[in-house]
C-alpha cells in the first residue's frame, strides 16, 4: 500500500480575512450557502454580508441546528438546491463545518471553511463526524477530498473564549502520539494509505508547538490579544493537526472519546477536552516512560484540560460505570484496533481508572 498525504486545497490565515471570504468564494461559484449559528451570525454576519456585496458573488444564509445528523444533512441538502446553490460555506464551530463539508460532498459543489474557533482539527479534513440528533456518534464520513479553502481570521478566533482554544490543544494534543501508534502498527491512515515522512514530521511539529506556545497563547487569550504565540498554535490546532492526524491516522485517544460520548455526564464537555483524556488513557495503555506521562500530565493541568473522570463530568467513577464507554470505544472499525497491541473493553476501562489515578495524584501536588 502506498503512502500518502492529503491536505486542502488552499490554506488562509491572518487577521481580518472573513471580511473577503466573498471574494474567495466568487473563485468557485456564483451563490454560495453560508451555514453558520445564529450567535455567529450575530458576530461576523455582517463583515461577511458586506464583503460578498463587494464581490459579485451572491450569499444566502441558513442557521445549524447543533448536531452534525443525517436528519441536518438533509435539510440542509434541501435548502442548497432550493436556493440554486453552487458552493457550500460553513463558518463556526466544528460540527458546522463537518455538517458543511458532508452537504458539498452529497451536492457535489466546492466547499469553504471558515472556523470562527480553533477547537478542534476538524476544520482541514476530509472527514465529517456524523452524531444521532441526541448528540452520541454514529459514525466517520469519509470524504473523497479535503476543503477547497480553510479561512482561519484569527482577529475573530482571538475573541472567542479561551477554552475553546485550550479544547483544541486538547484536541491536537492527540495528533503526534495517534501517529506514532499507528506507524508502529503499520497501519493505514484516514488518507487511505500508509504514514509519511512528512505527516509524521507534521505531528511532531505540532506536538512541540504545543508545548512551547500552549500556556503562553492562553494566557495572552485570556487578556484578550492575538499575539505570536496565539497565531502559532492556531495553525498547530488547525493546519498541523488537521493534516497530522488525517495523514498519520487515529488511535486510541479519539476511539476513547468516542466511547465518552456514550456517557450523558460526558455530554457538556468538549471535544478536545474528551480527547486530552482520551491521550492520557493511550499512553497508559502503551505503557509509556514516567517523565513522558508527567509532561503531557503537566501540560493539560497547565491548562485546564481535564485529567481525572470527575472533571469531565462522572463521579464516583466504577468499572461497572465505565464499561459501556469502554465497549464503544473497542467498537469493530473504530481506531483503537490502530493501536500497535491487542485492546480490549475491560484493558481499555482499567486504563481509563488508572489515567484517572494519575491526574488525582498530579493534581494533589499542585
């Protein structure tokens, strides 16, 4: 099997970009369907109403309901062809844009990606998490390729709250230690094909980004600024995990967030927050040196990723409790079984009670 990389088509960012997000689109169509919230309407509605009315490229506007479902994706399939749509755009958060990529992939129009947050590695891939209506997942879309156009304006990204971007830390956290499993599998990637160099050095990049920049940039982000440090982990939340987990692979801290989901206490908890759990269980099940868990350990702690169950929302945690997350998570062609091992629901539910000791223990000494 060869080895392969993907990426998207074109990736932008800077401050005030959204304001020409018109006259991107008029290079893919004529009337683009911008899916967007209603509050995120109410931020950047009318900087991008008004550079679309600069540029000749027709907008028409339509709310998310909140869950990337199958019941989302066709009503939105609807409005696209009742509008005579040629270009799909989504601006948000990440379900937004994985609803957003799965309607262009089924309408067969270009699609553009304008992430108001960096919460997530999402926004790059060629990839939508579908959800029931009730919030639980149901399964990866694999697409047959990556956005058109990733629109990162990181004016707008530094207003939002600093969680969500510490949730996509917590979500790139995973990339580099997801590789390296599944390189030691020998396993294929979601590109469809084996590791390469290139992803690999991706993953590390963002890895060590993340550890250099991570307190530095929530700290500014907090204060409210955009500083060097808030530019570079948004392209490491994006850009370096985006590509790095698609074309390095998934393992057991996404298919272990996956299991959470099951878990209604789980439910107000983000995903970066899940995952940044989920990697602390991966490095338990690997068995990792002591100073390699302490300085993941360090880091979530640093900033305020959750690294015990009851921070995450379940307490009194019992085997018993957890087994159903743990059954999920082993669920048959979910990405645990991309571990370089043999894992099971009962070793994936006795990791999670041990990275749940862990952080107990870490955050005792602080």
């Amino acid at each position: 099997m060869a080895n392969i990389l993907i990426s998207p088509g074109k990736y932008v960012q800077g401050p005030g970009e959204l304001g020409r997000l018109g006259q991107y689109a008029k290079t893919y169509g004529k009337k683009a369907l911008i899916l967007i919230t209603e509050s995120g309407f109410r931020r950047v509605g009318q900087l991008i109403q008004a550079g679309f009315a600069e540029s000749g490229c027709e907008a028409v506007f339509d709310y998310f309901n909140g869950e990337c479902s199958k019941s989302e994706i066709r009503r939105l399939e609807d409005v696209l062809k009742s509008n005579g749509c040629d270009i799909m755009v989504g601006v948000g958060g990440g379900k937004t844009l994985d609803t957003a990529k799965a309607v262009a992939y089924y309408q067969k129009t270009p699609v553009l990606i304008c992430p108001t947050i960096a919460s997530t590695d999402a926004p790059c891939s060629a990839l939508s998490v579908v959800y029931t209506d009730e919030g639980v997942f149901e399964e990866y879309l694999f697409l047959p390729a990556n956005p058109n156009l990733v629109l990162m304006d990181t004016s707008v990204i530094a207003k939002s709250p600093a969680r969500l971007t510490v949730s996509g830390m917590g979500d790139a956290l995973a990339t580099y230690f997801e590789a390296r499993a599944v390189a030691a599998k020998d396993a294929s990637t979601c590109a469809g094909g084996k590791v390469t160099l290139a992803a690999m050095a991706m993953a590390e990049l963002c890895y060590q980004t993340l550890m250099e920049e991570g307190l530095k940039a929530k700290l500014a982000l907090e204060a409210g600024v955009c500083t060097k440090s808030v530019e570079k982990i948004i392209e490491a939340n994006t850009l370096l995990s985006g590509i790095g987990f698609e074309s390095g692979g998934l393992a057991g801290a996404h298919a272990i967030h996956n299991g959470l989901t099951v878990l209604p206490e789980c439910h107000h908890m983000y995903h970066g927050e899940k995952v940044a759990f989920g990697t602390l269980t991966q490095l338990i099940l690997e068995d990792v040196p002591l100073e390699e868990l302490e300085e993941v350990l360090a880091f979530c702690i640093e900033l305020g990723l959750p690294v015990t169950l009851q921070q995450l929302g379940i307490a009194d945690a019992t085997a018993e409790k957890l087994m159903p997350a743990a059954e999920a998570a082993c669920a048959e062609g979910d990405t645990l079984h991309n571990m370089p091992f043999e894992v099971t629901a009962e070793s994936v539910c006795s990791a999670m009670l041990a990275a749940d000791a862990c952080g107990r223990h870490y955050l005792s000494q602080q």
